[in-house]
C-alpha cells in the first residue's frame, strides 16, 4: 500500500487550466519573448513578518529559479519595502480629520534601513543563495522619488476623473498624501488635499497640516517632494511603469486576498486604455488563514496577546522570528514547503489554514535540517548515472547568472526526478562555446560513452545559439560520500 498523499486539492478553473504553475507566464512570455523576468514583491515593513508575508517572497523567489530553467531567461527578484506604510495615527482635536506619518516619516532613512535589515536581510540572502536567484532592493519612498515614477503618476492626475471611481468607488476621492513639509505628517484620507494646478511641467496640491496650517506642495518629475500614494493607486503607477519595459517581464507575485482588489486596479488600467500587451502578469500566492478563515494577520497578536492565540496558531507563523532555529532552517523549510505546493496547481492556486501548514510542516522530510545547502542542478537520467558512478567528472552548462555563484569547494546537487547525487566542484573553467571547451576538456570526463560529435550535437540540442551565447562553464566535480 502506497503512503496517503501529502497534500489533496480539488480541482478548480484555473488549475484546470494549468499543467504547472509556471504557466501562467507563457502567455506573455511567448508574445513578449523578453530577456529577463522580474519577480516583484512588495511587502508594509511595520514588524516582524508573518508566515504569509514570508510564504510570497519565498514563491518569488523559487518561481524565479523554475522560470529561469523553464524559458530559459535571466530571472530575478525585486523587492520593494513599503516605508510608506502608516506608522502613527493622529486625529485633529478639533475637526477630527484624521494625520498620519509613515515609517519613513517616522523612523527616517535609517531607521527604515534598520528595519529592514533585523526583518528581511538575512532571509533575502538566504533565499537567494539557496535559489542562485539575486535580488534588488528599494523602499516606496526610493520609488517615488525616482523621475519615472513621477513622470507616470503626473499622467495619470491628467486622467484622474477617468480613474477616480476605479481607485476609490464608494466616493471617487483619491487619496494623495502630500506630507507637510516641516513636520512630516500627512492627511490619512487627503480631506483637504485639492489638486489646485496641473500642466505638463507639474503639479500643485494644497493641504492643511494640523500643527502649521495650509501648505503648497510642488510635485514634477525631478524635485523632491513626497508623494504617498494610496494602496490602489500606487500599485496602477507601479504597474503601468513597469509594463512599459520592452525587454524584461515584469511578474507581480500578491497574496491571494489581493486577487479581489485587482479587479479595481485593472477597470482603472482599462480607462487609461492599457493595451492587452501592456497589462500587468500577477501571480497570487496561497492565502495562510487563521481558524476563522480570515487572513492571518498580527492583529490576532494584538488583539489577544501572545498567550491568547488560538491553538492551531505557532507562534512562527505570526512571528517568524520565533522560528526555532536559524535563518536558513526556516528557508530550507519554507523552500520544501513551497516547492510542495507547487508541485500542482492544485495544491498552489488555493488558502491554507494555519493548522494545515502546520500539519505538512511537520511532514517535512526528517532529513531537511542534515541535507548540506548546496547549489542544484536538475539533469538527464543517462548522465545522471554516469554522475552516480562516478564516470563523468565534468559537468557542462551555459553561463548564465545562477552559474556565476559556483566556486571551487561548493556542493553541487545532482536532480533526476526522486533521486539525488551529492558532488563537490573540484574547478571552474570558462569558455566562449562548446568547442572550444572541448579543446581544452577530456571527452571523456564529459561523457564516456560518446564522441566528441555526438556530444556535441546532443548538446546543441538542448541548448539554442542565443544561449551558448552567453558561454560555456566546465565544471569538475566529485563525489561526495555520506
Ligand atoms: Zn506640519
């Protein structure tokens, strides 16, 4: 009798749709044909993140490693820490308006930076060393300030009564934050923020501070003003400057409660006559759900102290800084975890509640916390023997970016579906193309049981011109005995 599955899922529309996950991308990627793929992935940096806010990032960041094999393009992952999230709430004593300041407000440039690094640098950098896949990094305030963020949001207040209903359908109020100059805080809900001039050089918006009273604001394309956007509205500016790139797809990975809120930024897309071409790729990540079935969210913590969460709720899962063990443990789990999920799209286009990812949490294999981190390589079952028996002692690749981590001493990791074959790299040695490698290579360490032609030619098989291209990466290896 066969062990019961780890995971069952019913069918649905979308993973009826699918063979894989990764295929929601081949759509675009077929008509766009771009030469590198940017998973983006926001995240509001106020504490300590929870399961779901790490479950997405550790998706970009495996989904960057699958598409880079899948298309086979240069993948990356771009990260964006929202320090515009609120930090403070304040209500004016007398007209009740509502006054915010953000993180950045608050906690300025460094404090920002601190944040980031004690919650995500070191999570980041284990992600990216475990899936060969780099990372960039910019906060909201960086992005806003950017000329082309600018640029595309001074478009769109050209637009704005086609847009508003979209962004904000109960009252068609846009909520634009200009923060005071002199102390920082903002209006929340923009109530006295009016748009007072718009021409091709800029804007003017006026607001009222409730410490120093009715300001102006000056917003063009290279000043220096703050611009605090609204949820809705800065992921319509951020996507639509991000579909304006030729050459690289960008893929928005959300969490699945975002699914929803999509629907308002793409009826806003679609009054700005967003072409087919130029719409925004979203991926939408399992929700993580608490026992009611609402979001996992910290204010469970808040709400009901850290004594008084329900039972099915580890304390990892709101804090993942309780995680027992250390940074790369966690990653190590999370990556089995998603690469689980992953392996239908069944068990990925769906929520989880806590006590079910607890549950094949503590299915993971026994074996995961011993397993050496190492890079990967999947390959072929006939030179995956040869690799077992230690006859083929050089491995061939392309040189692309996940290829440029490789160091004489590394592990390496051979794949073939269930099995596994642990080498250590003995050298490196870089070469224009195949030919060339085979003047300096013994036919036989690649491959001993064929010519040089034939080799050769089934190499050419598997790898196209533009991908030879890039160079061609010898690596030794031998094996490593447990
Ligand atoms: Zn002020």
């Amino acid at each position: 009798m066969s062990a019961s599955p780890l995971l069952i899922s019913p069918n649905s529309v979308l993973a009826n749709a699918l063979l894989r996950s990764i295929d929601m991308l081949r759509p675009r990627v077929h008509a766009m044909r771009p030469r590198r793929i940017e998973f983006v992935v926001g995240t509001q940096i106020n504490g300590a993140p929870h399961l779901g806010t790490n479950l997405v990032q550790t998706t970009a960041f495996l989904l960057a490693k699958i598409a880079r094999r899948e298309f086979p393009v240069e993948t990356s992952v771009r990260f964006g820490a929202l320090d515009n999230a609120p930090y403070e709430v304040i209500l004016d004593p007398e007209t009740h308006h509502a006054y915010q300041a953000t993180y950045f407000h608050a906690l300025g440039k460094a404090g920002v930076d601190e944040l980031i690094d004690t919650y995500y640098r070191a999570f980041f950098d284990s992600l990216s060393e475990a899936t060969a896949t780099d990372y960039a990094l910019e906060t909201y305030t960086d992005q806003q300030s950017s000329p082309a963020f600018r640029a595309e949001f001074l478009r769109t207040l050209e637009r704005l009564d086609e847009i508003r209903w979209w962004l904000a359908p109960s009252h068609g109020v846009v909520h634009v934050r200009v923060p005071c100059p002199q102390c920082g805080w903002a209006e929340k809900r923009a109530d006295r923020t009016k748009l007072v001039h718009l021409d091709e050089d800029g804007a003017r918006f006026a607001a009222v501070c409730l410490d120093h009273g009715p300001y102006e604001i000056d917003v063009d394309p290279e000043n220096r003003t703050y611009v605090d956007l609204a949820t809705l509205y800065r992921n319509l500016v951020k996507e639509r400057l991000l579909m304006r790139g030729n050459d690289t797809l960008y893929v928005m990975l959300k969490g699945g409660d975002w699914a929803f809120g999509c629907q308002l930024v793409d009826g806003a897309l679609g009054a700005l006559d967003a072409p087919g071409t130029r719409m925004p790729i979203r991926i939408f990540t399992p929700q993580v759900l608490a026992p009611t079935g609402a979001k996992l969210s910290k204010s469970l913590l808040r709400d009901r102290g850290k004594d008084a969460l329900p039972t099915d709720v580890e304390p990892w899962m709101i804090d993942t800084t309780q995680w027992p063990r250390d940074t790369d443990h966690y990653v190590d789990a999370l990556l089995w975890l998603v690469g689980e999920l992953l392996t239908d799209p069944k068990h990925f286009f769906r929520s989880f509640t806590v006590k079910e990812l607890g549950r094949i949490m503590t299915n993971r294999p026994a074996d995961l916390a011993q397993r050496p981190r190492a890079h990967e390589m999947g390959i072929y079952k006939r030179y995956f023997d040869l690799i077992a028996s230690g006859e083929k002692t050089t491995e061939i690749r392309v040189d692309d970016s996940s290829r440029k981590r490789l160091k004489e001493g590394d592990l390496l990791r051979f794949k073939c579906r269930d099995e596994e074959v642990l080498t250590r790299i003995t050298r490196i040695a870089r070469y224009a193309d195949f030919d060339e490698m085979f003047e300096h290579e013994p036919v036989s360490s690649v491959n001993p049981t064929a010519s040089r032609e034939d080799q050769l030619r089934n190499i050419r098989e598997i790898y196209p011109p533009e991908r030879e291209a890039l160079g061609v990466v010898a690596i030794g290896i031998e094996l490593v005995g447990l």
